[in-house]
C-alpha cells in the first residue's frame, strides 16, 4: 500500500489547541510536517482566550521528535492572522497547507437566538476562514502549491435544530471552497473539506457515552490527511466519523422546461414532480453547468443551435 506524502511541507492548523484540531496538528507532525498549532484558547462558545493549550500540543509535538510553533492569533482578526503566516514564514520560508478548523458555538432556536450570537458564529467559522485562506493565497499562488480544507458539517448540508448561525456558516465555507477551488486550480492550489463526526467539547452532553466512544478524533483526521497531502483531490466534501468515509455532493435535477408561453407559476406548481425527479441528475463543478443546460433546453425548444 502507497504511502501518503509530504514533502517538506508546512502546515498551519487553527483551533488546534484540542479535539479536532490538536489530532490534525499531531498527526501531521508525525508524518513530517512542520506545524503552526493555532489557537487562541477560549471556551467552547468563544469567550475567554490562552495561549496555553496550543503550547500543550506543541510540547506533545516536539516530545515525539516532531517540528511545531504556537500561535493564539483570532482568526476573525486579519492583521492577527497576517501576522501568523508572516511568523511561519519567516521560520519555515513557506506554508504549504492550511487548515482551518477554528469554531465555537452558540447554539439556540432560531427564535431565541440574538443576532450577536448568530453574526459571532459566522465570523469565527466563514469570515475566520477567509482570512485565513486570504492571508495564504497569494503566497501559494507563488509558490505554485498549495492545500486548503475548510470545516464544515452535516448541520450545514443537512440542518440541525438550533443551529441556524453553525449551519449557515458551514454551508458558507462551502460555497468558498466551490469558487477557490476553480481559482487556484492552475496553480495546484486544492481546496477541499472536512465535514466531521465527533467527540469533542462541541459534542459534550448530545449523544449517549456509548456512541461518543465510537466517534473518535483520530478516526476523523484519517479522512483529513488525504485532503492536504501531495496527491490530494480538488472539490471534495470529505465526511468522516467513527470509522465511516463518505463524499457529500451536491446534484440538480434535469428538471422541467417551459416554452415562454407556459412560463407561469402555476405550471411550475404542477410540475413540482418533474422537477424534483432524481432521473439524470447531475453533480457540476461550476455555476456555468447550471446556467448552459437551461439555455441549452431553451435553444432545443425553439431549434435554436447553441
């Protein structure tokens, strides 16, 4: 069996300092990778700030022989996270990979839930993606090489009650990950991501003992580790938890067309049917697929050649 491959890589993990995050860190580290442990140390909501636990995972990383930096920058800060890159430049030359994972949570219904609480969530999962992403791109552009995942989450791609501000931010690194991946392609940036199943502070008091035991974080970096390596895939939802792999995709339908004269909402009321029909469903990789097969059904209607 192939080994998976880094060469002399640089990796910057945020929100690295426990779960998901300090598994990611330290396997990497274990397969080579010179590793800035992110974290800025507060509570699983957001509040407070240490730099502690990603210096903890740091010693862990050195004990074990491997190379690795704290860092407590904010990802929702640009000039914190600039300064982060600026670091590991200057004493690694480089950052070949990013990883962002940093998140928090402020869970309640959508009725409870202060805008605050939603407009906080967003900053720290999407716009801390952003920046991040933002303060690596050109570098990697550069440098021709680059891997990027973004965390996002089955409460994005599926729903989850009471979390409209979690699942809206993840489906957000989503979207950013679809056009960043088409943007860096020529310069062997991947983008991918990681949509997780497990154990962590965030998991704390939701499932039985028994099924938390299952979802362990190393079962989950397994499912990472090929979205940052040298052969990595490009546009790829990664799921992983508890020993289970799998691809989200997102498909549409081939659907219904309507000569302009039929173009009223009540015929598209009645054909709700056809258009949810999965016959022939297809998965595209850039807006224009959607935009050509509509234009392309239209043209054929009126023997238009396209």
């Amino acid at each position: 069996m192939s080994t998976v491959e880094f060469k002399d890589r640089v990796a910057i993990v945020t929100g690295a300092g426990g779960g998901l995050g300090r598994s990611h860190a330290i396997e990497l580290a274990k397969r080579g990778v010179k590793v800035i442990v992110n974290d800025l140390g507060g509570s699983v909501t957001g509040e407070g700030g240490s730099a502690t636990m990603a210096e903890q995972v740091v010693a862990e990383i050195i004990e074990a022989g491997g190379e690795a930096i704290a860092n407590g920058a904010n990802v929702t800060k640009p000039d914190e996270v600039q300064a982060m890159v600026d670091a590991a430049i200057e004493k690694w030359g480089k950052v070949d990979i990013l990883v962002n994972n940093a998140g928090i949570l402020r869970d309640k219904s959508f009725s409870k839930m202060t805008m605050d609480d939603f407009r906080l969530v967003l900053e720290v999962h999407l716009m801390g993606s952003v920046n991040c992403t933002k303060a690596v791109w050109d570098h990697m552009k550069e440098n021709k090489y680059g891997r990027i995942v973004m965390t996002t989450s089955s409460s994005g791609n599926y729903g989850n009650f009471g979390q409209t501000n979690y699942g809206a931010a993840k489906t957000g690194v989503v979207g950013l990950m679809n056009t960043l991946c088409l943007e860096g392609a020529k310069y062997d940036i991947r983008v991918n991501a990681l949509s997780p199943t497990a154990a962590t502070r965030m998991t704390e008091g939701l499932m039985p003992e028994e099924a938390l035991a299952l979802l362990t974080v190393e079962s989950v970096t397994a499912g990472l580790i090929p979205l940052v390596c040298d052969d990595a895939p490009n546009r790829l939802i990664m799921c992983a938890g508890a020993g289970g792999y799998a691809a989200t995709k997102v498909y549409e339908t081939q659907g219904i067309h309507l000569t302009p004269d039929e173009q009223t909402a009540e015929n598209v009321m009645k054909n709700l049917g056809k258009i949810r029909d999965g016959e022939g469903q297809e998965e595209y990789t850039s807006g224009a697929g959607q935009t050509m097969k509509f234009v392309g059904n239209a043209a054929k209607a009126l023997g238009v050649a396209t």
